[in-house]
C-alpha cells in the first residue's frame, strides 16, 4: 500500500484480489458463512446472526466481536447491505446510513475459477479509529495509513485462508 495522505473524513478504502480455483458457489459458501470469518482473521474473535436471521440477506443483522492490542476489545452491531448469491455481499458496520465502514466481497467467475475480492471504506460514522484521531489530530494521516495497512494484510491472509479451503 502506497502512503495516500488521506484523511478518516475522505473515507479511505482498501481492497484486495486473489484468484482461487473453484467455481463460484463454492467460494460463496465460504464467504457467506460469516460465523467462520473469525478463523481467518487476527482480529475478529466471534460473530453470530441476530434477530433469529441464519444467513444473509439485504437487512440481516450481525454483532461481531474483536480485539485489537491497540483498541483493545470492542463489539459492533452490522447490516447486510447488498447480497447477490454468488456475486457479492457487502455489510456496513454500526449506522446503516452513516457507517463506521463499509466491507464487502465480490465474486466473480473467471478462467474457470474465481476472482474474489474483499474491499472495505472507513467512515463516514466514527468508528474506534476516531477516538485515535480525536487525542492526535496533527497524526490523523499517519494513523490512517497505518490502520489501512493493518486492514490490508488483515484481508490478504483472509482471502489467502478462503483460497486455501475452496481449493482443498
């Protein structure tokens, strides 16, 4: 990742791709299953469906729970926003309408696989990070860039753990 200079308020975003030989159902199974995500992830530590929802679907609600060693733990509350089978599923953290972030995947099928990708927008709403920036503005940059490295490599090991058990 390259420095940008960019701001919390300029909503800053990140994604990565991979390519993963298999077809798209299988990676949609995986991508889908949102209560195996804190396997592949050094943050999340555990999220679970509310309002009796088993899966997603565009309004389906879900808490996760996270640890961070700089943020130390935290729960958030988040809503499907977009869910197409096979094609991309997207939720936003906290406030629908003014999120923390924003996170979504896509599929789509490619030389006989799949292209995944995983992309994710900080703000407009507060989030953690905010906090940071609030008790050093003067660094609000660099903590930024930083968080967004964290996020990268956070989504490439993902992407890496779904690649390695859709192709098993």
């Amino acid at each position: 990742m390259e420095w940008t200079g960019a701001r919390y308020a300029d909503r800053p975003t990140v994604e990565v791709r991979t390519w993963i030989d298999a077809p798209p159902a299988t990676v949609w199974a995986l991508v889908s299953d949102i209560e195996l995500m804190p396997d592949m992830s050094a943050e999340l530590r555990s999220v679970s469906w509310l309002d009796g929802a088993t899966g997603p679907a565009v309004g389906a609600r879900f808490v996760g729970r996270s640890e961070h060693e700089a943020f130390g733990r935290w729960e958030t509350t988040s809503q499907v926003t977009e869910c197409e089978p096979e094609s991309v599923l997207a939720w936003a953290v906290q406030d629908p309408c003014a999120p923390s972030a924003i996170w979504r995947f896509r599929l789509r099928a490619e030389d006989g696989g799949t292209e995944l990708s995983q992309w994710m927008q900080l703000g407009p709403g507060r989030s953690g990070l905010s906090t940071a920036i609030d008790r050093m503005p003067d660094k609000e940059q660099k903590i930024v860039f930083v968080r967004l490295r964290e996020f990268e490599r956070s989504i490439t090991a993902t992407l890496a753990e779904i690649k390695k058990r859709a192709e098993a």
